[in-house]
C-alpha cells in the first residue's frame, strides 16, 4: 500500500470519529510529515484524497480545513460478507428490476441509466438515420465475428487515455458491456469454479457467474479506495480462485475510484497467484477528475486482463455497443462471442465510429461529467435532508450512482414495494450480493437533470425510509 | 409414418435407379391404389411429394411422369455419421467463415445470407431512420428483458399461420436467431449433457454446444424428409440424451421440409423418452408452398419444444432480431438471454414491429419466396452444367441454400483455398459435421438475383472441383 492513502485513511478516521470537527484547522503539511517521517507531496497526496471525498477543504494560505458544510452523510461500513464461497441467490429480485420498462408516471432511479436527452448526443441520432439512407445498407449484413473494424480503431485511441497501447486486433466488439463480461466469463472460467468479486457487486456480472454454475467469493471493499487487497490475499491462499471481477473505477455501486497503487499491487497478486482479472470498466470514463483514472488493465504486461466496456453509460444503452480486450483469451472469447450471438448488430457501430472520429465524444464527456458531479452534491445533500438520521452515503468519484446504507435491519425490499405504489422505482440493495446481504442498502440514479419531480421522488424515498424505519424499531421494542 | 411418404421413397428409389426413365409414363394413380391397398388420395399426395422433389411432372389428363428436363444432379447420400456423442470440433473452420467481411472483389456463396436489396425492404429501412428521429428517444433506453412488447405480439401474430396459438407473454426476443438457440440450449443442458442433432446440421447450433461443453449425437439425415426417426429411436434408448436440436423446415444445409406426419412422430418420440426439443425455424418462413409447414412447435402441448427463430433470412441479419418460445423453460430462458446481453437493442425491434404492422412484411415473403425457388431451379442448372460429373444436390423446399456431395475423398478445404484467390467464396461440408465429417461437400448461397457474375462464380467453382478432383484420382492411380 502507498503511504499517502495510509495517511489519508488515518486522517479521515479521525475526522469521521469527530476527533478533528467542521471548521476545525487540520495539521500543516510540513508538521505531518514529521510526525509521520513521509515527504511533504506524499502529505499533499493525502490532503488531495480527503479533498476529492469531501473530508478536507483548502484554504488559501491557511492550509487544510475540516468543511464546514459538512453536513454530508457518514460513509457506509466495510461490508462483511461471508468469508467462503456460495452460490448466488437473488435472481428473482434482479428479474423484478429488469422487467420493468419507461413509465411515464414512475420515476426510475433504478437503474444505471445516463441521461440520454443532452443536446450533445444529436450527432449520433443524426448519423444513425442516415445509415438507414445508405444505399450500400451497410447496417443489414452480418458482421464479422471482431465488429467493425474503424470502431474497433476509434475504441484503440480512447483507451489510450487509460493507458492501454492496444490495436483494434486486440479488441472484440460485444453487444453491451454485458455480453463482454458474459463472455470473459466463460472464456476463463468453467461450472464449479470460484470468483472472487467485489463486494457489493454489480448484479448483472454476479448474475452471470450463477447461470454458469460458478461460486462467487465476496471480498471486503472499502468505500473509498475499493476491494481490500489484505481480504482478498487471504482468499487467494486459502481457495483456489480462477478470476477476479472487479469494477475498480467509479465503482457499481460504490463509486470510489481505486487508487493508482492499489491497481498496481492488485494486478502483482494476480500475478502471484496466477488468476485472470475480468475488468469493468464500464464508467470509467464518466470519471470526475480528468485525466481518468488508469485501468488495472494498463497495468499488465502478461495479456492477464480481459477488460470489459461498453457506450452503455457514456452514450446509451440502447444501442448495445460494447467491447472486451481480453489479452491471452482473444481465441477464447471469439468462440464465446460466436455462440453468444454470432455477431453485433453493425449500423449502432458505424454510427458510435462516426461519432468517435468526428470529435464529438470528448465534449460530450466533458458535460456528462460536470452535469453528474453536480448532480451528486444535489443528490447528497436532498440525502441529508430527507433521508433518516443515521443513513450513510457513498461519495461517487465518477457515474451517476449514489449507494446508501440505512441502519441494519432496514428492509429495502419492502422499501420497493410501497415506494411502487408512489410511482418511484429505487434498486435494491440485496442485488448487489451472491448471498442477499446488503438488504439494509439501496442505489439510487442521479444521472437525469435535476427537476422538482425528482427532488419530491428522492423526498418520498426518504421519508417513507424513514416510516419504515421507526416501524422496525417499535416492532423491535414490543 | 405415414403411407404416402412410404410410397413417395418406393417410387423415388426406382426412378433413380432408372427403373422408369426420363420421358416414361408412371403407373396411373388407381393402378398404385390398388397395388398398394392405398386409397387414390394417398397416391395423389405421393406424387405430390415427387412433384415437389422434381422426380415426377403431371401433364392434363394423362398421368404423371418422369420429367424429360431431368438433367438434375442426384440427390446426396443420406449421412453415416459417428453411432456415438462426440466432442465437437471445427471451430477454426468455422471461424474462417464468421471472421470474413463482404468484400468488393470476392463473391461469397457462403454465408447464410439473404437478398437485402429487393425493394419490399424500404419501408423497413423508412422506419429506421424515423425510430432514430422520434424526440422520445425509443431507441436509446434499455429494454425490459422481455423484448419489445409491440413486437412480441406482432410475431405471436405471424406464428399463427406455423400452427402454433401462442401469446406476447410466450415470447422472448433475443439478439438474432443465435442468442434464441445458444439461451435454449443452456436452459435445457448441462456441460457434459448429450444433445441428438440431424447430420449434417446447422454450424452455429454445434459449435454452441462445443462452446458449452456438450456433447453432439449426430443421426443419419434423409435429404428429401428430415431426421431418420428410426436411428433417433434407437440413439434415444442407447443413450442418456438431454435434447434434441433439429431444423425440420427448409432445413440449414440441405433445404428439406420434414413431412408433417415425421414432425408429429418425432413428437411423440420426444414425450416417449422425456426429453427437450430445440427447433430451428429461421428458414420456415421461407418455404417456396404456401401456406408454410407447420413447426413441431404446434405439435406440443405439453411446453417440451423451445422454437427458435429471427427475421435474419426473411429481413436481414445486420438487424440482430430472433426471438424464442421457451415453452416450459420460460424463467431460465430469461435467466440465460439477461446474463448473455442483459436486453436487446430497441431500435431495430421497433422497426421490425412497424413493418409487420403495416403489412409490410407478407408481400416481401411471397416475393423472396418466388425469387429464392426461381434461383433455386437456376442453380441446379448452373450445377448440372459445370460440375463435375457425379456431384450430387440437394433438392431444397425453401430458402436459398443449396447442398452439393463430391465423390468420397474430395476436399473442399482445399477447394475453398483455391477460390479464395479466384475471388469466390463457399461453405466447406466439414463444418457442418460434429466431427469434421462431409470434408466432400459444400454449402453454396442463391439467394441473390442471378448475374453473369454469379454464373461465372459457380462455374469457376465447378470447373475448380473438377481439376482437383481429376489430381484426386490421378493421385490415387499413383
């Protein structure tokens, strides 16, 4: 582990635990780098991380201060999921999710929907109608097996930014991230075998691990810099665990960005431990910060990574353009994919290729990002005022999730059920696990603009929480 | 089975055995009636059947007979594949075709694609672009895992008319033809499982099961009437047999509707021993008799038969829109479609259902359907004149895929190779077989309106399997 997130951690403990309090002066560089024997930009480092997490804020000339406005939430525990590996449950609940459909009278903060109606995705519908127009109908014959070739370039340069070198021989084009993980999957893993995930997990790759007769191994994540790489050595020594599936930047549904260092030393355990690593990195680019954040990915020189992406989140998911650059498993994954759907529907690709290629895609991240990052604050702060007291939040460093956790206990299935009847739809927090844990948590979407409908669905979301809570515990008391 | 088909098979085999020759009378219809102790109808529908296969010709009041035009190849083999499951192999043959693009200076008669440049098509490729220009976005959004519902009850619709009475809430979309079959055969099947499948057989299909650790029974195949029930019967009672995947009609490769009295009895045979049928139907709308054959599907009271199908030969493959009735296997059925792509794009779905609603999509079949039989008649012509003497053809009743058996030793890898460099492309038989059997015999496309091109193409295949038949037996003689 580098030094400045053992700093940063051990400076926002002690501001979590009150130790430092809001509007409170927090130690100068210089005198925590004595104290703690580091260098002045490894204090600065850490001062930096708190900063991003909004447990610190800078003062020009005056140095580090715990923020005033610091109202925010308290962050969510580390989970503790069963310490084996179990069959994955939950199906049913994630069918009730995926059925549901655009109601025009139910506010869906469900699902990991983006806002599709920015002026900024035009281009895309534009080029997408003149495919159809195209004499040649390049959109109705088969592809081949990889996908389009100039998408497969354009998708190369962008990975650049994450700093993968990679061709367009290297990449497979999929329908959706979905069908990538699905396919990487299969292409390392057989029925019976373990996996070690993140926990919690996004349901769709858990989901998959299930209908192929895998086990899933939950590993302890902290909500700030993601999988605990000390749980989950543990777990490489004592079973023997054929990949690990992780979402390490702008986490499903955490949203913490794993640092730097600590993709590093995830891609040495993989090494040691000779285990494959499904990456997804599906938000990636919806990154607050810019440049983004490096993949683990970028990190490997043995082809021990199949990273997995997708335009579901940055463009739309309905055009089920996604890709899979799956190193050593190229040969395996083309099978996969060949059985799976034999090929990917070619007009969505061109159009994502023009798209790409004309320049349109990096101002459009631009304001995706802006728009979500403030939609965060928003969405955190409506949490402060209308959520139960006691109700922690996660502090997205990218995407447009928001995961809370409400006092043990809490059931947020139930919580569904009545909010249904109000016409809001929230995901779940049971989903996210092989096993149901998490039941006390839910997600919620903060990608749309911010609207006084939405305000008032977060506002019944919150209260009725909050019904159901004081329920539960008078229940208790009888 | 039933007593025309019997009498169809007693009079098809004398006539090839030229025991009546071109330009003979047949025996008059009372004369087999009695004969036979069949009723005249039966003999009416035996010569039918001939007729259909170009065995018998009727003139006006004077009997049928043996067609004078009967310059046509003979009918190929029927298959003596492996009496035992085997492990699937031939992926790289068959990836050599899925990894090929369409390509200016190459014709490809391999690929199972269908003319997309008639003009019944338009209206379809109107509604693309409209979909893309809605401000309500339909086509961005994700699916509900469903499908999309219009669509669903568009092709409940159509089902009708294959004898099946099946709802919206029956139906599951799926990502073409292939997802249909790849999330079947995961419902039904477990790795290690053994599924029984006609011989020679759809590649996809097969190498899905190789993907998923089955096992593949191949059983003898007639190329006039389908799976021989007999060696069904027999694999059925030796074998602990989890499913049987079969394309009964206008069969991929060799063009035959099974009879419907042999779809009813397979039915039975599939109650009898308890296990799951997995129907291909991607091709049965495009029987060249109307109304089209029935489904085994319509046979099935009891939710035993997953039919699998998509509007990639009727429409275009470039769509990516199948869909599946998963019968009994309903909920894993969308267990495996969620984790295989997590939803279907919208878009083209939309489109599809516009023009089966507008009644678009009836006058499109009976034109495809008139141009794929005259084609049909062109290219056993084509065959008939430039290859090698012989060469036996399929005699298919619908689509526009015609299969071709070269004597026992021929390659056609090898010719495959050499066209390549002569611009040509075609399906090599061994990909058709589990285990690498019909290394004799290819697969060749007609579906496009004839040009001299075309011509010139199939003659250079012609004249190419004749030089390296001629090296063959030169090479033998050494």
């Amino acid at each position: 582990m580098t030094l400045y997130i053992n700093l940063a951690e051990l400076l926002g403990t002690r501001i979590k635990q009150g130790f430092y309090r809001p509007g409170d002066r927090l130690p100068s560089v210089r005198a925590l780098s004595v104290e703690h024997g580091v260098s002045l930009s490894t204090v600065q480092q850490a001062y930096r991380f708190l900063e991003d997490h909004g447990l610190a804020s800078p003062r020009p000339k005056s140095g580090y201060f715990v923020p005033m406005e610091r109202e925010l939430p308290a962050l969510p525990g580390m989970g503790k999921p069963a310490q084996r590996p179990v069959e994955i449950s939950q199906w049913e609940q994630v069918l009730e999710l995926v059925r549901s459909v655009p109601q025009k009278d139910v506010i869906q903060l469900g699902r990991g929907m983006p806002d599709i109606t920015t002026p900024t995705i035009k281009p895309l519908l534009r080029s997408l109608a003149q495919i159809s127009r195209r004499l040649d109908l390049p959109g109705l014959y088969y592809d081949n097996v990889y996908g389009v070739l100039a998408l497969r370039e354009q998708i190369a340069r962008l990975l650049l930014d994450s700093g993968c070198q990679l061709s367009a021989e290297d990449l497979v084009i999929t329908t959706g991230c979905h069908e990538a993980l699905s396919c990487s999957i299969r292409a390392v893993c057989e029925p019976g075998d373990i996996v070690a995930v993140d926990s919690p997990s996004f349901h769709g790759a858990m989901q998959t691990l299930k209908g192929l007769g895998m086990k899933a191994l939950e590993i302890p994540t902290d909500p700030l810099t993601g999988i605990s790489l000390e749980a989950l050595e543990l777990a490489l020594e004592q079973w023997p665990i054929k990949a690990i599936q992780i979402t390490p930047s702008c986490n499903n549904p955490l949203g913490y960005i794993m640092p730097e260092s600590r993709k590093r030393a995830l891609m040495t355990l993989a090494q040691r431990f000779d285990v494959a690593i499904i990456e997804d990195d599906v938000y990636g680019e919806l990154a607050y910060t810019y440049p983004r954040p490096r993949t683990v990915k970028s990190f490997d020189d043995e082809g021990r990574v199949l990273l997995c992406s997708s335009f579901s989140k940055t463009l739309a998911p309905g055009l089920r353009v996604g890709w899979v650059a799956p190193g050593r498993y190229l040969e395996r994954v083309l099978h996969m994919k060949y059985i799976s759907t034999g090929s990917t529907a070619p007009q969505p690709q061109l159009a994502v290729a023009d798209f790409l290629e004309n320049g349109h895609f990096e101002p459009h991240l631009r304001k995706m990002r802006m728009q979500y990052q403030r939609n965060r604050d928003l969405m955190l702060g409506w949490v402060s005022r209308y959520f139960p007291e006691g109700t922690r939040a996660s502090r997205p460093q990218g995407s447009f999730l928001l995961w809370l956790e409400l006092p043990e206990g809490f059931d947020s299935l139930r919580l569904n059920r009545v909010l249904l009847e109000q016409g809001v739809q929230i995901a779940v927090g049971s989903i996210f696990s092989a096993s149901g844990k998490y039941r006390h948590c839910l997600r919620m979407n903060y990608a749309a603009k911010p609207t006084l409908q939405i305000e008032e669905a977060v506002r019944k979301v919150g209260v009725t929480a909050s019904k159901l809570l004081a329920e539960t515990v008078e229940h208790g008391a009888h």
